[in-house]
C-alpha cells in the first residue's frame, strides 16, 4: 500500500471480531513501532502486549480504574464505551516509557524536555504500529482513557514507567467513513 493511501485510508476501529492476531503479525507491527525516529536515537518505548485469556484480566482492571473515579464523583467520559471496546478487541498493547515516571509527579526542566521528546518519539512508533497493521488487513484504535485507570493498570502490568496509551487491534467488524479534517489552509502558516 502506498504511504499516503494508507495514511488516507487509516480509520479508528471501535468494533472488532473475535479472530486472534498471529504472533509473527504481532511481531512485524511491534518491529514497525521500532523502526520510528527517536530524539537522539533513545527509542523510550515499551510494549505490553494482552492477549487470550489475559484480556479479561485487563478489562476488569480497567474497570475498577472507573468505577474508582464515579465513586469519587469525577466524571469518566467515554472510558466506559473504551472498556467495551477493548474487551472484544482481541489485542491491547500498552506502550510505555520505562525511563519516565507517573505524569504527575514533580520534574525539573531536563526531566519536562527529555518527557516532551519521548513522547513525540512514541507517538511516532504508535503511528507506525497504526500504519503497519493496515498492511494485515486489522484496525486499531489508539487510546488515551487508559489515564482513567492509570494506577490499577500500571500495578497490573508491574511496570514502574509512563504509560503513554494503549492501542487496541483486530480485524475490524466495521468500515467507518472519513471524519472531517480541517483544510490544510486553516493550520498552516507558510513563513517564506
């Protein structure tokens, strides 16, 4: 597929099938994500990869996540519709940087610098990964309310690191359309 096809054609998927993933596509997806540009080639990821049995496992720590924050009245937005979603998704990866800590905890300027270039270094590898499964025919979701449960599934996994997002992928059980984009007119400035 074509580079700008793909980027073109990439859609978030948010129903999936039961069918497993094949470990030898999981392993061409996750070589994708290290094969993104890091700053000064630190490539400050991690992936944790939940599958088979270990979903419900996961799906269920993500819930006590939510259910934490209602119960101290602190709303939760979509992450009920995200917990369905990665419960019938029949892979989650969770990506960290293990060289970070929890997003709120003190940092000085370096520690704030170095956190800022290592997300955007794994925002790359996700990209990748989003891109990559495409070329397997599977859809992905990349997801951010994992932060509702942030504790719970950081203790889950035993990683002591940032947690950056979470993707979720499978074969797609749906063909979303296109969602609006802004014109490239209204977000570029061209300084000559």
């Amino acid at each position: 597929m074509e580079t700008m096809k793909a980027i073109e054609a990439r859609r978030s998927i948010r129903k999936f099938r039961p069918t497993p993933v094949s470990q030898d596509i999981l392993q061409k997806i996750l070589r994708a994500a290290t094969l993104a540009p890091s700053g000064k080639n630190k490539q400050p990821w991690k992936f944790y990869v939940v599958q088979g049995e270990k979903r419900q496992e996961m799906v269920d720590i993500m819930w006590k996540g939510i259910q934490r924050l209602e119960e101290s009245s602190i709303k939760t937005g979509s992450a009920k519709f995200t917990h369905k979603i990665m419960e019938h998704a029949p892979v989650t990866i969770f990506i960290f940087n293990p060289t970070s800590k929890h997003p709120l905890l003190k940092r000085d300027v370096l520690e704030i610098y170095s956190d800022i270039v290592d997300v955007q270094s794994i925002g790359a590898a996700i990209q990748n990964m989003l891109l990559a499964a495409m070329e397997f025919d599977l859809g992905t979701l990349w997801i951010c309310d994992i932060f509702l449960a942030y504790e719970e599934l950081c203790d889950w996994i035993g990683e002591k690191g940032q947690l950056i997002a979470a993707i979720s992928l499978g074969c797609p059980d749906q063909s979303p359309n296109a969602r609006s984009r802004h014109p490239v007119d209204d977000v570029a400035v061209f300084i000559n």
